[in-house]
C-alpha cells in the first residue's frame, strides 16, 4: 500500500496526465525487459521541455544497449531460452524526465511485469531520482555514469548499483598525483553545487596535514573513471543499418550518415572519454546474475521449474533476492577487466588521468597521460606523456610564495573530471 500511495505522489508531482507513461520509447519485446534510461536531448528549464540534442556519443550509447542484448539473445543456450527485450527512454539530462520515464517500468503500471532491471541513468541526481521510484518495487539500477558519493548509501539506495568508482576516490587520485610530483601550491577549481563543494571538502581533508597550499594556476588534469573501448561496437555502429525503430535516429541522421562515410566522425568530442562499454558491462552484470537466479530458483528447486514462462515469473517474483546475486558478480570484461561490486554497490577505483595539451595546429585537447587504481586498499599512480611549459617535462617551474607554504612549490591545478 505504502509503494502505490508513493507512485500517485510521484504522478502527481510530475503531472503526468496524458495516458500516465511516457510515449517516446526504444523496445524490444522479450521474456524478461533491461530498461535503459539514457539522456539524448537536454532539457529546456524555460519550456519544461526536452529540447537541443546532445551528440552522437548519447546515440552510441543507447545502440551499445541494443547491441549488448541483441549479442546476448544471439546465444541462444546461455539463458537457456529466456530472451532479453529493452525499452529506453530519452531522460532529457533531467531529473524531472527521470522520474516521470521511471513510471513506465512500474509494474502496476505496465501491461506485463517483466522488467529485469535498468541500465542508467547517467547523471546522478537522475539515479537518485529513478532508484527511490524503482526501489520501491525492488528494481535493480546499474548506472554507468553515476558518481555521486551519496549513491553508497546502501540503506538508503539498496537497488543501485554503478560501472564507476564514487566521487571520493577522484580526490584520492588528486593527492596521489600531487605528492608524486611534490606540488605543495596548486589551485583547485570546483563547480558550486553538491557534486564541487563535496570534492573541496574531501580535498581540504586529504591535504590537510601534508602542507600542500592551494592558489591560482596555469595547467589543468581532469580525472575521469576509466573506461576501455568495447570491441567490435564501431564497426557495428558505422556499418550496420540501425534500426529504423529507433525513435532517435532522425535527430541524428546527419551525424550517422558522416560516420558512415569516414570512421574518424563516429567518435564522440575528443575531450570526452566514450562509455558504450560501461553500458555493455552493466549488460552483462544482469546476465550473469539472472544465470544465477534460474540456477537458484529454477534448476535446482525442489522440484525443478522446468517450464520457461514459470521460471520467468518466480525470478520477477525474487526481485528482492537479485540484488544478492549482482552483488556477487564478478567477471572479466574484455574492456574493463575485474568486474565486480563491493557491499555498496561500488565498482572498483580506476581512472584514467588527462591533461589539457597543444596538439596539430594548435588545437587543444584532453589527452590520456596516466592511469590511478585502488585494489585491495592498495593505490597505484602511473603518469607518463605529461607536458608542461614548451613540452617541459619536469613538472613545471618552482617559485617562491607564502611563508606559511613550503619554500617552494609547483603552480599547478587538478580539475576533478565530470561529465554532463
């Protein structure tokens, strides 16, 4: 009862009025639903409204959703039968669309209950509003994106789980990074929201006792999650007729047709790192864990389920116990390597280090210079191809600042990496 009084409030705050569920959608029918909840426009706070498109790097990620699921279901033994379906929405990069898209897998509200779980959403006030929805109804999310430290909170989101590290481990990178260099004076350049003045604070703590003093500065790192190159997408996305299905394709129908026409325009900004294989991994997290789940509640219940259509619906009916079984995946991805969470639904810390360098023609980019992990409480720093002042490569010039700072010190500052 508690769950539907909360649903009407959540109708009732978005003012979904026309038919309750969002109309615009990518599906696939299937056994068992992945919902995919994945920003391809941005949303218009003036109109209410969803409004300019982003680039195609949104559309490559909804496709490495496609693409994922359809590789699944081409092997027709590994589920034993059981297919997998989607349905996507566009959440507008907003959290209000997040919300009112999350309905549609509301099993009260849908003709069949059938949805396994969800893949998204990418920013992370959009998770927190999708998970206190879904969680209700016992829904896993898997974002690929999501860093907020807030999302740890296992108690409070027990339905979410992420490809990516929480924000906290982005300022461990920072003051590894610093101390291998022996910067003692840098700047620290934050957004003023949660997301920034969380960093600052993270950032002032870790620094505290080891004299590093903060100011203006000249260069810049951003650190981002690490995220490898899912093979064979490429060639999938360039060549193959997309399917005409796809309620987004004819926003983009100029991008994909260049890519088409030469590889190098099917990559995102360059300043961005491409995160199809996180969605692909989150993909596989379901995958395995449903495995999981028939072998519990199917193959080897007493007596066994042998009927697909009855094993189907006791795993929807064990929705509660599939979070165990993603808890305890762990696998190895041709892209990422160790996939796994802890007790908090966290992936493991790794992050790749970039730093803003001259390339041809003067043109500037955030190029990959090094790589920061944690495993088993044990931190590792590799930095290499960093440039500094006319392609100095000693860490920058050492001047003499405030008494109460070392002697000298390293002007510098490290931007902690976040993606819209």
């Amino acid at each position: 009862m508690a769950g539907k009084q909360l649903t009407l409030f959540y109708l009732l705050l978005t003012n979904v009025a026309e038919g309750v569920l969002p109309r615009i959608q990518y599906q696939m029918s299937g056994d068992l639903i992945i919902g995919g909840l994945i920003p391809l426009h941005n949303y218009d706070d003036i109109s209410e409204r969803c409004a300019s498109r982003r680039d195609i790097g949104s559309l490559r990620l909804v496709e490495a959703l496609v693409y994922s699921i359809t590789t699944v279901n081409q092997d027709t033994e590994r589920l034993n039968g059981i297919t997998l379906g989607y349905e996507i929405y566009d959440t507008c990069s907003s959290g209000s669309e997040t919300l009112k898209n999350s309905l549609a897998f509301v099993p009260s509200l849908r003709d069949k209950d059938n949805v396994l779980g969800v893949v998204g959403p990418q920013r992370s006030s959009s998770s927190i509003q999708a998970t206190k929805l879904l969680g209700l109804y016992n829904i896993s999310i898997i974002s690929y994106l999501s860093t907020s430290d807030e999302l740890s909170n296992s108690v409070r989101y027990p339905y979410f789980y992420r490809m990516v590290p929480p924000d906290i481990f982005q300022i461990n990178v920072i003051v590894d990074l610093l101390t291998s260099y022996n910067w003692t004076y840098v700047g620290f350049i934050y957004s003023d929201d949660s997301y920034g003045n969380n960093a600052k604070l993270e950032f002032f703590q870790q620094v505290e006792e080891s004299r590093i003093c903060t100011a203006y500065d000249h260069r810049a790192f951003t650190i981002v999650p690490k995220a490898g190159h899912l093979a064979n997408f490429d060639e999938y996305f360039r060549t193959n007729s997309l399917n005409s299905n796809n309620p987004w394709l004819k926003d983009f129908q100029e991008e994909v047709d260049d890519c088409r026409g030469s590889a190098s325009n099917c990559a995102t900004d360059g300043e961005r790192p491409q995160f199809e294989s996180k969605v692909a991994d989150a993909v596989e997290v379901f995958v395995v864990a449903l495995i999981e789940q028939k072998r519990l509640l199917c193959d080897e219940a007493e007596p066994p389920v042998s009927s697909k259509s009855d094993c189907v619906a006791k795993i929807i009916e064990n929705r509660s116990s599939f979070r165990n079984s993603i808890l305890e995946v762990s696998f190895l991805s041709p892209s990422n390597g160790r996939v796994e969470f802890n007790s908090k639904g966290d992936a493991a810390g790794r992050y790749d280090i970039r730093q803003f360098q001259t390339q041809k023609e003067n043109q500037f980019e955030f190029i990959v210079v090094g790589n920061w992990s944690e495993i088993a409480a044990d931190r590792h720093l590799s930095i290499d191809r960093v440039k500094w002042y006319l392609d100095d490569t000693t860490g920058g010039n050492t001047v003499y600042r405030k008494p109460w700072c070392r002697s000298r010190f390293v002007v510098n500052h490290v931007i902690p990496g976040r993606l819209p």
